[in-house]
C-alpha cells in the first residue's frame, strides 16, 4: 500500500454519500466523484460543482481535485448535483449524475472529458423524461452493445418509487426510447414504507440502481431501499438475462445496517468488489468497501475490508458497535 503526501487520506476519513468507484484501466488508478469532500473541499461542498479523489490501493486517496464546475459553462442546472458515476464510453469518460434547477423537475444528464480527472463539460440533454422527477443514472450496456440508461423515478412523485430506463442514442446525447418501468420500490419483499424521522412523509424508496453481469452470464441489479431498521441493498436477478426483465426480487437485502446506494467493481487484482456509504445520517457517511464473491448464481459478502463497521454501523448492529475508532490497518483477505 502507498502512503505518502500525493496519497494523504485514509479511506475511513472520507465522508461521502453514494460512492461510486471507477476503475480505470488505463491510468491503473481508482477515481471517486463528489460535489465536495469534507473538511478537504475549500468552502465545502459545492451546489454547482464535482470534485474527484484518486487514489492506487483503494485505501489512500489524494486531496479533491474540482474537475467540473458549472460556472461559465451555460449548463441549465445549479443544484442537486448528485451521486456521480464515471463510466467510460467509447474511450471518453462520462459523468452522469442528477441535475436540477430552481422550479425544475430532477433529471439525469451525462457530462464528458477526455481524463477522468476532467474538465468535464455538459454533454447532450437531460436523459430522463420530461414530466419526471428523477435521479441515481446508471449507465448500462447490453448484450448488442446499446447504451441505456437505468434510474429512479422519485418517491416523492408516484409514492411507489420505480427503477425505470431508456435506451439511449450512440453518443449519448439522448434518449431514443420511451421508458421503461422495470420494477416498484414495493416489489422488494425486504422493503418498508418509509417515514421519515420527524414523522412526515410515507411512501417506497428506491435508490441507486447498478447492473452487474455475473460470470454464469445472468442479469442481476443492486438497488436501495428501507427497511423497517434502516436503509439497505438488496438486488434482483433479470429472468430474460437482459433489461426488460422481468426482475425477480432476492427475498433478503444483501446489506441491511444502514448502509446502501451500493455499486460492484473489480480491481486491477480481478477481486470482485462492492461500495457503498454507511451510516445513512448525512454528517457521518462513509465509504464502506466489501470482498465480494458470486456463489451458486448468487452474489455474497466476503469480508468488509475498510473497517468502517468497527464504529459507523447502524440499524440492527448499531449496539454492537464499538465506540473507539479502529486501529488496524485495512487490508484484502489475500494479503
């Protein structure tokens, strides 16, 4: 592992919501986007910008880097910028994240650079439909080779949230097909209705949608939710191997201690990999990162690897908890 002053954060000092990790084979070097990183991010964290954090080993990252800023750029959003993905597309990379402004809907849009330390500029329209509160895109490839982009239509509009999708055009720019309703936030049989904690609200949530391939060639895509002891991530398996589904839920969440908004990705090592950020309490989030295996079709925890668990896991485990942060190193189990 390297630690040295290009590479000064330790991973369980990062506080992040949504994390998504890119794996970029060309640079040999992990890539984590958000609108700010505290106490890094000078002024803290940005409505109208994304900063990314680079990083060798998974476990010592570097100071932020602002690698979009919306200022000059005539992009019609000013706020809400959030849970960016980087996927690369076509050789350029592609940040696509959430976008709103003052008395819009939410909607997803892609973002391009030719590095995936930027500088991003806007690219194309806004990819979800027009009349829909939307956010979480996910870029999907599928076995043709055509892009789609895969997202929730909000909670706050339809009550029942839905993970829906739109096949999108060569470049990007925009979608060509109507969407798609792929499954409900209520289909889940792990989840709850959720309230919040001052007793407003009420309704299905679902948040963050990742598609993975697994190796014996199934479908399946991890998504989020609440249960009835907090936020979570559970998946469901595709019965036609491809988008349309239909989605078959997996009847237990695969994390359930307030931790959620979950993506997989491999490491240079080929270590099958899961992000996600836990606690669900905005001020005290991090990244958790797990060994994953693929056993009998289905996908499993090996072994939490940052060390985050040790202090910051809530719900069912929040009593089990140790108070002292933890003192040992992070490592894989195959070191």
């Amino acid at each position: 592992m390297c630690e040295n002053e290009k590479y000064p954060i330790n991973v369980r000092k990062i506080r992040i919501s949504d994390p998504f990790i890119l794996a970029d084979q060309m640079s040999k070097k992990y890539y984590t986007y958000a609108a700010g990183f505290f106490p890094w991010t000078p002024g803290g964290a940005k409505k109208d910008a994304f900063y990314a954090l680079e990083s060798e080993d998974l476990f010592h990252w570097s100071m932020p880097v602002k690698v979009f800023d919306a200022k000059n750029t005539g992009f019609w959003a000013d706020r809400d910028y959030w849970a960016p993905e980087c996927h690369i597309w076509k050789g350029k990379y592609y940040l696509i994240s959430s976008f709103r402004a003052e008395g819009t809907y939410r909607r997803c849009q892609c973002l391009v650079s030719e590095s995936p330390m930027g500088p991003f500029v806007p690219h194309g329209e806004p990819l979800t439909p027009r009349g829909w509160h939307c956010l979480d895109g996910t870029l999907y490839t599928d076995r043709k080779g055509d892009p789609w982009l895969v997202f929730c239509h909000e909670w706050l509009q339809v009550g029942d949230g839905q993970i829906a999708a739109v096949r999108l055009a060569e470049d990007l720019t925009h979608a060509i097909s109507k969407p798609m309703i792929l499954f409900r936030a209520s289909d889940g049989p792990w989840t709850a209705d959720f309230v919040g904690k001052d007793g407003a609200g009420g309704g299905y949530v679902t948040d963050g949608p990742f598609l993975h391939r697994m190796a014996d060639g199934s479908l399946i895509m991890l998504w989020s939710s609440f249960t009835p002891s907090g936020y979570a991530t559970g998946y469901a398996v595709s019965q036609s191997g491809e988008i349309a589904g239909p989605w078959i839920q997996e009847a237990r969440p695969l994390y359930f201690h307030d931790g959620a908004h979950s993506m997989l990705f491999k490491t240079f090592e080929g270590q099958l990999m899961m992000a996600l950020h836990c606690p669900n309490e905005p001020a005290q989030k991090r990244m958790f990162l797990f060994e994953m295996e693929e056993k009998a079709g289905k996908l499993h925890v090996i072994n939490e690897v940052t060390g985050g668990w040790y202090q910051w896991a809530r719900g069912p485990a929040e009593k089990w908890v140790y108070q002292e942060p933890c003192a040992e190193k992070p490592r894989f189990t195959q070191e």
